[in-house]
C-alpha cells in the first residue's frame, strides 16, 4: 500500500463503542441530563486463551498498531497487553512534542508523515487529543551551528516539509523572555517547524485505547508478560500474570523494557535502558507560544494549558529501570533554562518524572522482524518515541499484516547493527550516551 494512501482516514463499525460517538449535541444534551449517559471508554477485557496477534505493551506504540492492524488490515483478533492501567507508562511521561525537523532524508520523510498523522488524528479517533501545532522553534549559537541548521532546514524543504529561518531579532519577537547575549551561548538565531507542537500525552493513548476496542480489540489491563513461549525458532505465545495466552504473532512495544522481554525469547537487542527526567513550573499566565530548543545544551520547553513551563533535558547517563532520575541532572537543565530565560529562576517546579526509555546504539529506533519467527519489535525510540507514535503504529501493523516492512520504515531494521548500517542521525557514532 502507498504511503499516502494511508494516511487517509478510514472508520470501522466492527463493535460498537462502549462510550458512543463523542459529539458537541452529545455534550450539550450530556450536560442538560446529569451526565447520566457515559460509560467506560473501553471495555475492561479479560484475556482468551489465544489470539492472532498480541501485542505486549499498552503504551502509545502498542495501542496505536493494534489500532491500525484493524482499521487498516482488518486484523481484529488482536490482544494489547499492560502491565498496570493505560497511560501510566511512557506514553504519559514525555514533554509532549510533535515535530518531523530531522537531518537524515529518510527519517524526516518517516517522522513528516507521523506528523500528517498527528493532524488528522483527532478526527478520526473521534477524541480530543488536544492537537496544538504551535511550532517548534530550535536555536543556534555558533556560526557553525548556523551552517548545520541552514543544511537541515535546506534539506527539509527540498523534501516538502516546513522549516524556516529565524534571525535574532524574529526570536526575540517570538519569544521575549530570551536572554539573546547571555554570558554563556549568545543566540545567534534559529529555525521554526510551524508544524510542530504538542499533544495531550494521556489524551493520546486513551484515544486509542477507545479506538482499537472499538474495532474489536482486547485491551488487556494488569496482565503483566512474564515469559514468552518458544517452539524451536518459533514463539507461540506467552506466560502471562492471567494465565498463558496463545499467539501466532508477538510484538514487543514495550519502551524501555524491551531488552528485558526480548531476553525472555533469547534475543539480546543492542539497546541500553536509561531514566529521561522531565519538570513542570508552577502556573504562569501566557509567555510562551512555540515549543522551544536550547542548541547549546539539551533542552527543551513548552507551556501547557494550564499554565505551566513542561521542560527537560538529556538522559541521567546510567543504566537503569528506575523512574525517578538525579538531581545533577535536574540541576543541569535548570542550569540551562536560567541561562536562555533568566526571568524563570523565580518559578518553582510543582512536579518531576521520569520515564525509562530504550536507548539504541546508534540513536534511531528499531521497527522490526526479528531472529525468533513470530517476534517482531517496535522500540529503541531513544528521544524520538512520542512524535513517532502514528507513524510507528502504522508501520508495525504494516509489517504484522504483510509480513514486510513498511517503505517508511524499513531503513529502522534491526539487522543494520550485524551489517554495519547504522543510522547515526546526529553524527555522534555508536555510542547510546552520545545520542
């Protein structure tokens, strides 16, 4: 199937919605009536003892291939396995940005068409997702930066996608907190994707969940993946903390546990788990219209609904499955917010997380059969994993369904680290704390 012909939405009537159609005369006679009418968003299915497809991980990656397997390919006889409740996983602790403003042209054909995804999407998941494509704006501060960001702007738009050029003053005028000749990196200008933005992180893997059981998907929740099932080369299903469930397929999108559940299958996958931190400030009226990227030092930082500054930086650098992170690293991002915006120092952060994220040996992530027939793995997303959350679900059905991977995505194969193919978008080599 081509690409573009994909993205178009399409609608199933395979089961019906638990919830019923979300609509504005539904709220309107919702709200006139008690509020009497709603009910569960998905149905809370308990799991059978075999399906076709079953996919391991009820996060954003997980829920959108079910999803697409069957409103795309018909595949309904799909189970979405989680270890706890939809959204508390990775899928609801990132800083929410959208954005395809990548170097490699394959990756930005792959990420631009996620993007077309994310602004459909609320249409055709008939939920709000709280799609705000505010742009994405990435700033420079050195010539050399200047030359490598004009490169990859240049590159993008000969591709056909957005990117625009940003002088001193244009980013002072978009963003007037910005400290232009700070002591440490002056700002010598930058680019804006207006494309980019944010997402309601939950909104989007509820949204999902409401969709995919809608057509005829079990979303198996507190069902937690203890083994997995092998005769031969062959998986044939999985040991479940709610008895064994039979399959023919298995996918693993599992975030940044998927050397640990590739492991339960013999795979070692060339991937490191690290802790991703991210902040949010107290509430503050309106300062910050763009999602903003400090080039000097990682960071990045959008304003929420509510009010507050989401930020984050760089990865703790240490292996772990922990979800709370260090102070050395929450100190360094804020290190670099007072430095860009001083007028932030007086802001107190209310809450801080951390999300376990797989780290791939060359930064790009993995969609994928691989050596164990049946076993295919979506993860490695590094950085990249929220934005890439349709593309990367609309890829693996693709892959699931036909049994080849999807053009989009076939460059992300897991066989490129045996042959020496990597994919090493920042130019930084193989080494997972470099990226």
């Amino acid at each position: 199937m081509h690409p573009e012909s994909e993205s178009q939405p399409q609608t199933t009537d395979a089961a019906p919605s638990s919830s019923g159609r979300f609509s504005g005369w539904r709220l309107l006679v919702e709200g006139l009536t008690g509020q009497r009418g709603w009910s569960r968003a998905w149905a809370k299915a308990a799991p059978r003892p075999r399906y076709r497809v079953v996919i391991v991980g009820g996060g954003g990656h997980g829920l959108a291939s079910a999803y697409y397997l069957a409103s795309r390919y018909g595949i309904t006889d799909v189970a979405v396995l989680e270890q706890g409740p939809i959204g508390l996983g990775n899928v609801g602790r990132n800083t929410t940005i959208i954005r395809s403003n990548y170097f490699r042209a394959d990756n930005i054909r792959f990420y631009d068409y996620s993007l077309k995804l994310w602004e459909g999407l609320e249409q055709e998941l008939n939920f709000n997702a709280m799609v705000s494509q505010r742009g994405t704006l990435n700033l420079f501060h050195t010539e050399a930066q200047r030359d490598l960001f004009t490169r990859r702007a240049n590159l993008m738009r000969l591709l056909g996608v957005d990117a625009q050029s940003v002088s001193r003053e244009s980013v002072k005028a978009l963003v007037p907190l910005v400290d232009l000749d700070n002591g440490r990196y002056p700002v010598l200008g930058g680019f804006l994707q207006r494309r980019g933005g944010t997402v309601r992180h939950d909104a989007v893997a509820w949204g999902y969940a409401r969709a995919a059981a809608r057509a005829g998907v079990d979303i198996v929740e507190h069902c937690e993946v203890t083994g997995i099932r092998r005769e031969g080369s062959r998986v044939i299903g999985v040991e479940t903390t709610r008895g064994p469930i039979a399959a023919d397929t298995i996918c693993l999108a599992v975030a940044g546990h998927s050397s640990r559940l590739a492991a339960m299958a013999g795979l070692r996958l060339p991937i490191e788990s690290h802790v991703l931190q991210a902040f949010v400030t107290e509430s503050i009226k309106p300062v910050l219209d763009v999602v903003m990227t400090y080039g000097a030092g990682h960071f990045y930082v959008s304003q929420s609904n509510k009010g507050g500054l989401v930020y984050g930086g760089g990865i703790d650098g240490y292996n772990t499955y922990g979800q709370r992170g260090t102070l050395p690293m929450a100190e360094e991002v804020a290190a670099a917010a007072v430095t860009l915006m001083p007028g932030l120092a007086r802001l107190k952060v209310l809450r801080q997380w951390g999300g376990v994220m797989d780290m791939s040996m060359d930064g790009s992530p993995i969609i994928s059969k691989t050596a164990v027939q049946g076993l295919i793995l979506n993860g490695g997303w590094c950085y990249g994993g929220f934005k890439a959350i349709p593309a990367g679900g609309m890829t693996t059905a693709h892959l699931i369904a036909r049994g080849e991977p999807h053009p989009l995505a076939a460059h992300f194969n897991l066989e490129r680290f045996a042959a020496g193919r990597t994919i090493d978008e920042r130019g930084a080599g193989p080494f997972p704390f470099a990226h």
